[in-house]
C-alpha cells in the first residue's frame, strides 16, 4: 500500500482504541446524541445493569422525534411526548449529560443541533441511535447510526465495536443548473446508484459542486447517505467548514481554535489514495428531482414520467415497480408533474435548517398556497426558528398561508402523531418516502424545499423553474 | 445475551426485495416499544388487513408457517431507520435466522445484539432457498449450526455460510458486548490520556449558555 490514505482511514485510525482482530477495531466515541425515542430506554437499562455513563460531557440530549410541532406546545401536546421526552429529562439529569428540553434555546432535530451548537467537530467520531446520524459527516466528521444495544454499550464504555467498512469516492464536478439543489443532487444519485449501492460502505463526498456547496447543504447530501445503503457520508473540512463552525459555543475557542483548523487542514484524502468504489457525477446533468414510489431510489426529474412495469428487464423491479405506483396510487407513463397533492412538509434533519427556509421562502414569497393544500413549515431548530424570524420568513410563509410550527421531527416520521391521512398525498423535504413512513397508507414524494414550496402553491408537483422570486427574501 | 447453537425448524419464503426497518416495526408501535410485545406489530402493512385482521396472504399466516424459525428474503432486508425493534419482533415471532442476499448494515450489526443470526447468500442460492422453502406447505426443516457454520436444507443439501470468528463465539458462548467492552476499559482511558492531549478540544466542551 503506498502512503496516500483516504480522509475514512485517517478518521478511523485516529479513534481506534485497541484492534479486535478481523477487521474489528474498538473505537474511541468522541461525541454521542441521544434522542427522546430510544434515549430513556437506554439509561434506564444501563441503569439497571448497574452501569454509570462513562462520559456524560461528551453526550447531549434531546427530545425531537415524539414531541409536538404545534405552536405553543408543550410535552402534553403529542400522545408520548411526556413519557419519552420527560422520561429523557429524568434519566439525562441525572446521569449528568446536557440536556435541551422544550423549553430550551438549543432544543431541536439532534442533527440540527449538533452541528449549529460546535458539538460535532471536524475529525471527531460521533455516534447516535438514529440512522441519519451520518448528516455529522458534512463537517469532516466520522459519524452513523448505531442500534439501541449499541446506544447503550457507548454509554457505559465510550466506546463501538466497528468493523472496517469499504471506502467509496462520490465526485460531482460542474455547477448546479437553475432551481437545482444539494436534495436533488443526492436524490439523483441515489437514483442512479441504487438504494443498496452503499451497503457496507462509508462514502466520500468530493468535486467542485461539493466543495462549492455551503455547510447546510453539504448536511442534506450526507443526511440521505444511508438511503442507498451507507451507514457513513463524510466530506473533507475546507475554509467553508472553519467559517461556519468558528463562534459556536462548544467550538474550540483562542488558541484551541487555532490548533483545531491547523489539525482539521490535514483531514483529507491525499493525492492518490485508493478507494474500492469510485463514482463519477456532472453536475450539469442533475434536474430538480421528486420521488414517485415509496423507495428513495424511485426518484425522476420533475419534467420526467413515471416508468412503467414493463420498462424494466429485472422481474423483481417490474415487480417493485408495480406495487409502489398501486401504493402511490399512480400509473406509470404518466408526467410526474401536475400531479394533485394534498399535503406539504417542510422541515426534517434533512432540510430544516435555515438556508434551506430561505430557499422555500423566496418561492412562497408574494404568493398564496392552494386553497386544498395544508402546509407546513417546521424549522430544525429553536435556532433556526429565531433565525428566520429575525429575517422575516416567518411572515412571508404565514402571508402565504403556510402554517410556521415548532422544532422537531414532525411530519417525517410521524411518531409525534402528526401523520399524513390514509390516502393523502404529500411533497415532503423528508429523507423516507417508505410504505406508512408518514402514517398507514400515506402517500409521499420527497423533493428540495424549494420544489415543496412550489407544489404548495400550485397545489400540485411543478418544476420550481416556473416559479421566479416575486419578492426581496433573502 | 441467549446463546445460538443449533436451529432447526421450518423457514418461511418472503421474496421482496428491500423491506425496510419501517415495513417491519412501523414508526407509531416504537412508541411503545418493549421487548416483549414488539412482535405483535411486526410486518403490520404486510401481515395485517385494513381492518385489523390477519392478512391470509403473508407467508407468517398461512399454516405449515406460522412457527417458522427461518426467514429467507430478498436483497437489503432491512435497510432505512437503525431501529431494534425490527430485531425485537423477529425475536417475539420466533425468527432466529434470516437469509438473504443482502441487508442493511445497521439491521445486520442488531440481529448480532440480540441472537439473531443473519446469513448472506448469493442471489441463485437465494432463488434455490426460495423455491425449497416454498415446496409442501412449510413442514420442511431446515437446519443452521453456529458451530460449523452450515446451513441444511430438507433435500439435505449443505451450504457453509460466512461468519466472523468474534460474531461465532458471542452466539455460541451468549456473550454481550458491554460486558466484554468493559474489561477493556484500561485501553479506554489510555486512549483518552494521550488523545487529550493531540485533541484537547474533544475533551475540554465549553457549554451553550
């Protein structure tokens, strides 16, 4: 092997405790986030093991997956919010970890808050019971999601048993088209790729059009990771990562900063470094992009038709194919465009955060929602809601008759009982168009804020490209 | 952790391809979620009617299959959320094994928490799998010992599958990996000493207030 290594390798080798053999390593966690759906669980069980939490200062918490989106909530809004989210509080307190209830400014989705917060840091390893954990790696982080077992081996150890996964490079080079995004740049490849294609693989995001991408768009391509199978997406910390994360309060300050950015510089791949799986992407070629069956990998661009059974080889696919248009209740060679929706969700660990606000607002700007569409626009983040409050957005989506809710995971995964109706269509800048993800028998195409916005208004799927700004939003 | 030896029993056929952590454990029953009673919402959308009743379709509701100890399925079995629930309720419907060409990574790292055991196979192997599984209304056994790594099915057919040392002995031994990890714990804070000081910003977090 020559000396070239890989930004993974560099990552991975900097945490490793002690090498289990077999590819195994014991592997140092450096920073550990723990939600309300799994978080009280775990302690309660570590507890009963009679097991103390090895390092609760490297862990934070928070309620985000059963608590309530609605306006003026509290935990007695949503059906579990008190017994999971003040079960969390409980458990958290007492073992010492931060914890960001409802009522806090830092409450919000964990993987919004990591990264606004300086939690996540560039080159550290960062664990959480929830599969988008892998949003962390935009930093230059090493991060993915665990299982509650493995939540609860953390808490006691520090510390994942991982096997060494394979190293894959996804370049995009080129600039975005008009109306074109980091959601639909990664819902291309997925497409593309297929959703198994990164199973066993921690993927690197590389190319001009990454590397020309803001932090909060570099979160959406490495949140949707695990949705064509890789547990890990990570893309090497640049001047953009050190502008953003410089003045957050649990960065680095003074003179640890400096010596942070001088160690983060040298978490890349060098020049020449191998990887088992390289694939290559123009950014040219990426349409503004929407979901038409109930796996993320069902995706066309907005100007496309739906495919048909018959227009695939593989039995299984035309199978697949078959049985997600009956469950979406479309018919293959149809435009995906101009189809009538019910519902929109704005928001998730996916696209919630403030950039992502702003790109919704300017299309919602001046104009109105359609009369038989409820929308809904749920910021990431305590942060983020003040944030675009400051700057108005609120007002531009309530003028337009958006409903402006609270922090949380709402409508993604609908475990705060805020589902989608049985039948009810959804454009929804989520990450899972799954089979009852929203709710039993819900209906749900994924696209970017910005293509959500315009479905809103027109009341059903659009190209966004029809929809020019009217207004000075940002 | 309960220790896998030796499983024998009847496997159930279920040929589709990425059935995801949602299908198997649907997001409202996590709320709830304990060990115990997971699996009375397992595979919901597919085992279960519209109005509550046993859907006769599903290969877990038909008879010769209801007591199956084996899952044979389609590729990336339980891909999407890292939920354990998925595992909870394969453990409450008695599956110890599941077969498939491909799973998703956090499923497959779970089952091995919880003494379940998945086998990867190669897509004809699979399809052959399927077929046998499928043949005279389940009251076919099929065989799996941890110990020699081997699968047998009811025409007698031997196929040895893969399975990392470490991952043998926790299933053959019942070992869990807190408890293991814990007797490492000396290497833990030696790493945490010297990496203290190459990355004291790991260690030394102000606070948000």
């Amino acid at each position: 092997m020559s000396g070239a290594t890989t930004l993974f390798d560099k990552l991975w080798q900097a945490h490793v405790v002690r090498s289990l053999g077999e590819n195994l390593d014991l592997l140092h966690v450096d920073r550990h986030l723990i939600h309300d759906l799994s978080g009280a669980r775990a302690l309660t069980e570590l507890q009963e093991r009679g097991l103390a939490v090895r390092n609760p200062e490297l862990c934070m918490a928070m309620p985000d997956h059963s608590v309530s989106s609605q306006p003026g909530r509290t935990l007695a809004s949503s059906p579990f919010g008190e017994r999971l989210g003040g079960g969390l509080r409980k458990m958290a307190e007492a073992a010492g970890i931060p914890f960001f209830g409802l009522e806090h400014p830092n409450q919000g989705i964990v993987h919004v808050v990591g990264p606004e917060t300086g939690f996540t840091l560039p080159g550290s390893l960062l664990v959480c019971g929830d599969s988008h954990t892998s949003t962390h790696g935009a930093l230059g982080a090493l991060a993915w999601g665990i299982g509650s077992s493995e939540v609860v081996h953390v808490l006691a150890t520090q510390t994942v048993r991982q096997r060494r996964p394979q190293s894959m490079r996804i370049t995009i080079n080129g600039e975005l088209g008009e109306g074109v995004e980091a959601k639909d740049v990664i819902l291309h490849i997925i497409g593309q790729l297929g959703v198994a294609a990164g199973t066993g693989h921690a993927v690197e995001y590389a190319g001009t059009t990454i590397a020309a991408l803001g932090i909060e768009a570099r979160m959406t391509i490495c949140n949707l990771s695990i949705e064509f199978g890789a547990r890990m997406g990570m893309i090497a910390p640049d001047q953009t990562t050190f502008e953003y994360l410089q003045g957050r309060p649990l960065a680095p300050k003074g003179a640890a900063w400096d010596r942070a950015v001088e160690y983060w510089r040298g978490l890349r791949s060098d020049d020449g470094a191998v990887f088992d799986r390289e694939v290559t992407f123009a950014a040219a070629e990426i349409a503004p992009q929407v979901t038409w069956g109930t796996s993320p990998g069902q995706t066309l661009a907005v100007t496309g038709s739906i495919p048909t059974p018959d227009s695939f080889v593989e039995a299984e696919q035309r199978n697949n194919t078959e049985v997600a248009l009956e469950y979406m209740g479309l018919s293959g060679g149809q435009s995906i465009a101009g189809t009538r929706i019910d519902r929109v969700f704005i928001g998730s660990c996916t696209n919630s955060r403030l950039s992502d606000l702003r790109r919704a607002a300017r299309v919602a700007q001046g104009r109105n929602v359609a009369s038989h569409v409820t929308a809904w626009v749920v910021p990431g983040s305590v942060q983020v809601k003040q944030a675009a409050e400051a700057e108005g957005l609120d007002e531009i989506f309530l003028a337009a008759g958006f409903e402006w809710r609270e922090p949380g995971c709402a409508q993604c995964v609908a475990t705060n009982g805020e589902t989608v109706a049985p039948g009810e269509r959804c454009v929804s800048t989520s990450n899972r168009n799954f089979v009852g993800r929203q709710g039993p028998k819900a209906r749900t195409h994924l696209a970017g804020p910005a293509m959500a916005a315009a479905a809103a208004i027109a009341g059903e799927i659009t190209d966004v490209r029809s929809f020019p700004p009217l207004g000075e939003a940002q | 952790m309960e220790k896998l030896q030796l499983l024998q029993g009847v496997a159930a056929p279920l040929p589709r391809a990425n059935i995801d952590t949602d299908i198997i454990t649907p997001a409202k029953r996590l709320l709830d979620a304990n060990r115990e009673t997971m699996h009375e919402h397992t595979f919901e959308p597919l085992r279960f009617l519209a109005d509550g009743s046993e859907n006769p379709d599903f290969i877990l509701n038909k008879p010769g299959y209801r007591d199956a100890v084996i899952l044979i399925t389609g590729r990336n079995f339980g891909c999407g959320s890292s939920r354990e629930t998925a595992v909870w309720g394969l453990l409450g419907l008695g599956i110890r094994c599941v077969i498939a060409e491909s799973f998703g990574d956090i499923f497959f790292n779970n089952c091995f928490q919880n003494s379940v055991l998945p086998i990867r196979l190669p897509a004809e192997t699979i399809a052959e799998l399927l077929a046998e599984a499928g043949d005279d209304q389940g009251n076919m056994q099929f065989q799996v010992d941890v110990a020699s790594r081997t699968l047998t099915t009811p025409s007698g057919r031997s196929i040895t599958f893969d399975l990392t040392a470490d991952r043998q002995t926790a299933l053959l031994e019942g070992l869990d990996e807190v408890g293991q990890t814990l007797k490492e714990d000396a290497a833990t804070t030696a790493f945490q000493a010297q990496d203290r000081t190459a990355r004291p910003w790991i260690y030394d977090l102000g606070t948000v207030d």
